[in-house]
C-alpha cells in the first residue's frame, strides 16, 4: 500500500473511531494536502492532529515541547552524536590524539579553519550586547569565561594571537585551546580569519595523557548546550530560535534601538543551508545525491522571497490574500526576560527553574507575539487564521530550528576537527553546504534522532485523544445502563417523568476543553 493510501486509511479509521464518541464529529478531509504529500511526516501529523483535538491542543503542544522536553530533546541529540562520531573514528584510524593537535609544542599548528567555515548563518559578526546579540547568545557578561561556546568563541575573536581555553562547565575540565588570527603572517604561509583548535588531551605527563579521541569528543560534546549554556533556561533561547526562524531580523519599534543586522547575503546562504537541511530532513531513504544540493527556478524564487522578507524581518500569511506581519524586537526580548525571571533562588549559587511560572511565561509570550501579528490583519475570520498559522508553522519548524542550532560554531567546530583527524590535517572543505556535502550521512542520522522525537510527541497527543475518545465510549455505556436502571426504579417509585426525563439528560462525564474541538 502506498503512503498516500495509508494516510488516506488512517483518516477513515479515525473517522469510524469518532462516531463511537459523543464529540461532534471533526472535519476528516481526505484532500487534506499533507495527504497528497508523499514525504512531510510532520504536515501530515499536524493536520491529523488539528483535525483530531483543535488549535488549542497545537499550541500545548508548542508550550509543553518549549518547556518541558528540550532537555531530553538534547540528550537524544547527544548520544547520537558520540555514537556517530564514536562509529567514524573507529572505522577509520586508531581512535588516539595526533600529535599535531595537542598544544604541548608550539610547532603543533592543530586543527586550522576559516571563520566562515564554522559560521555559516554568520552569527559572529553579531554583537552579544545588542538587541539581535541577546536572541543568539547567553552568558555574555563572562565573555571568554563564558558557558555557551558561542559566546566564548566571538569574545576570543575579539583577541587575536591571544590563546583562550574552553573548559567544560561545571567541570573545569580543560577541552580546547583556541586563537584567532585575524592576518596571515607576512610570508603568507597562513589565511586570515583563522580559528586554531588544540586540545590538552594525550599530552604526556598530564592528567588527560590517557585520553583518545573518542574521550575528546564525548567531553567536547557533553560541554556543550543547544540551547545556549547549560545555566540558562532552554525555553527562552527556544523562544529566541523561533522568532529568528520566523522573521529573520526582527523589525525595532523605533530608530532609536536600530543596530547592525544581517544583509540580504547573509540570509540568502543562510536560507540555502536550510533548503539542503530540510531536503535532507524530509527524504525517506539514505540515497542523498548530489540533487539535493541544487535548487530548481521554483525553489531559488521562494529563497529569494524569503530572504526580501528576512531582511526587513516580516513573514506572510496566507489570508485572503498574502498579509506581511512582524513582531518588534523590544517585545520579543521583554519576553524573554519574563521567561528568564521565573527561576527559584534555592542557595547563593543555585538558580532552577519554577515550571509552573516558566510555563506560564512561554505561553503568554507565545499568545503575545500570535495577537500581535493577528493585529495586522482586518477581518476577524482572517485574524484566526493568523494566529492559527503562527502555532503551525512553529511545529512545521521545530525540526528546522534544532538542526540550525546544531549548525552553528560550536557543533561544526567539533565536526570539522574530527573531518581533519579522520581525513588528514588541512583537509578543507568550501564552506557550510560543501561541509554538509561530504558529512551528509551525519547529518541525516543526527535528523532522523530529532525528527522522530518531534513526531512522537505530536504522535502522542493524538494517540492521547483517540484513547480519550475510546474510554469515553466505555464509560458512556456504563452510564446509559446506569440511568436506565435509576430511570426504572425512580417510574416504580412514581417520581414524575418530567424529572426522570431531566436526570438522563445530565452528562456525567464532561469532556476535557483541551480534547476538544475549538477548546478554550
């Protein structure tokens, strides 16, 4: 059976599921076009989904997902990695440090890459202390010291010829040495705007003297955040990675908060990059050619559509016709910070989070950035669709979003070093796509890990609603017995049929508003 016909016979089992239930029944639409697509899993669990349990179920998902599930959304994402790479070390050499990547002689010049080859969204040209820095970095105020390894990295760009160490947080333990070198020296043997990467690990006569490759990328990998660092609440970083998805850069209230953002080039790459993730992403088999790696007429006009609408930082919604909406950037980075605040001082160090506040705070943010762009919209009907449209679109987006996470300095630094180790110092590849080309099995096993998490979440809910609906049969049979035989015994006893009539109308088993329909 083909997968359009599976999906087709999964909405009519669910249709005849509904009729067993008391719940009005929803809109099964079989020319759904996720239906008709033979690939997007997650178009299609959306629309199930929706048509199933309604908006409001979608948007819990978004806040339960934000707030509760990227921890382990993370640690997924990290155990496939040093599984991966664990794989790739040990089928092409002895898993053991070379000598020319230990910084214990300073003839050892270690793993060298351009700037623009570890940065290919193009975030260390940000300032961490603007408004657009706030959204992609944390922990800004230690700069080199710093716990997000973005954050250390811009700040030791900001040093040149001056050697920083990336220690893993918490720990202390010393993973990376680093230096920027901003010239070539004057023979011209070295580029500029080079990052150098040495490691202290299997130096002799040290405490790492014993330690392998494969022990060097666990830690560098463990030292790590997705989300920022590892101090730092997950959901507001989340929150940050959605609007910068969503809008690109995000439009100032006021000239007044106007800074240095990201040019019209910048986001063209950036939305090539995504374009290859995504075919990637959604592509069934592991058979990744080089077609995926080029764009038809079709594709390279909706780039450069997205990226016009990137630079002025609006997206458009489909309404009666295409509606430009945006966010302002004061309120997604006020946002942010009432997310941030809903933490408990458990000690003079220790700051966790309070869920409870801190899911309230991802919610009123979210319902805050919908009506804001429901606002540009005239018609009432219209301003539905929007806010509806912004919840789809985060879900479509998820997948995306932690994969451009991965995509950035920290994750590709790792990459790149054990791409150099395996295939031999000064292996280059040209640029991000180019990287990703001769990766692409890694990238596509690292997708699969998030995308199966996502689906299994949304699957869960929908799963969730059809048990609801089962049990809600079962009880309602109970019940219509149970009321029979009260009705009987209350005729015996000549109580009038007015208020026997009365007692079999009451629904003892209200349906929860989160299963159902349109709920408030």
């Amino acid at each position: 059976m083909s997968i359009i016909d599976q999906k087709r016979e999964i909405f009519a089992n669910l249709g005849a599921i509904d009729a067993l239930g008391k719940i009005p029944k929803p809109n099964l639409n079989s020319s759904l076009s996720s239906i008709s697509n033979e690939t997007n899993s997650t178009d299609f669990l959306i629309n199930l989904t929706e048509t199933l349990v309604g908006l409001k179920a979608l948007k819990d998902y978004v806040v339960d997902t934000i707030t509760y599930r990227l921890p382990q959304i993370e640690q997924a994402i990290k155990d496939g990695l040093k599984r991966e790479l664990k794989e790739l070390v040990s089928c092409n050499l002895n898993p053991t440090i070379p000598d020319w990547f230990k910084n214990d002689n300073i003839t050892n010049t270690g793993v060298r890459l351009k700037v623009t080859d570890i940065d290919g969204y193009d975030i260390m040209k940000v300032d961490p202390t603007t408004l657009e820095g706030g959204l992609i970095y944390t922990d800004v105020s230690s700069g080199v010291n710093s716990s997000d390894f973005n954050t250390y990295l811009y700040y030791t760009i900001q040093s040149p010829n001056t050697p920083t160490i990336w220690t893993q947080p918490g720990v202390g333990t010393q993973i990376l040495e680093t230096t920027f070198t901003e010239n070539g020296n004057p023979l011209g043997l070295f580029q500029n705007n080079i990052v150098q990467y040495r490691t202290p690990y299997g130096v002799p006569g040290t405490p790492l003297a014993n330690k392998t490759l494969i022990d060097f990328n666990n830690d560098f990998i463990d030292s790590l955040s997705l989300f920022g660092n590892p101090f730092s609440l997950d959901s507001s970083k989340m929150i940050a990675l959605i609007m910068e998805e969503l809008f690109g850069n995000p439009s100032p209230s006021s000239r007044r908060n106007f800074t240095i953002k990201k040019n019209r080039i910048q986001f063209k790459k950036e939305l090539e990059i995504k374009e290859i993730l995504d075919c990637i992403l959604n592509s069934e088999d592991d058979n990744i050619t080089d077609n995926f790696f080029t764009f038809d007429n079709p594709t390279l006009a909706r780039i450069d559509r997205e990226t016009n609408n990137r630079v002025n930082g609006i997206r458009e919604v489909e309404t009666c016709g295409n509606l430009k909406v945006d966010v302002p950037i004061e309120v997604i980075d006020e946002a942010i910070k009432a997310i941030n605040n809903t933490t408990t001082q458990t000690s003079a160090t220790n700051v966790t989070p309070n869920k409870p506040d801190e899911t309230k705070a991802v919610s009123e943010a979210l319902e805050t950035f919908a009506e804001i762009q429901a606002d540009f919209a005239i018609f009432s009907q219209d301003k539905e669709t929007v806010k509806r449209n912004f919840f789809i679109e985060i879900i479509r987006k998820f997948n995306r979003i932690i994969m451009s996470a991965i995509m950035t300095p920290e994750f590709i630094s790792l990459f790149a070093i054990n791409h150099q180790i395996i295939y031999g110092q000064g292996t280059t590849y040209d640029g991000i796509i180019d990287f990703i080309k001769k990766n692409k099995q890694l990238v596509k096993n690292i997708g699969k890990i998030v995308l199966q998490m996502l689906l299994n979440l949304l699957l869960n809910l929908t799963l969730l609603y059809i048990t609801f609906k089962l049990k809600q049969k079962f009880a309602d049979d109970q019940i219509e017995k149970a009321k029979n035989y009260v009705s009987i015994l209350l005729g015996l006893t000549g109580v009038p049929p007015g208020i026997i009539a009365q007692i079999r109308k009451v629904n003892t088993q209200p349906i929860p508003s989160y299963l159902t329909k349109g709920g408030a």
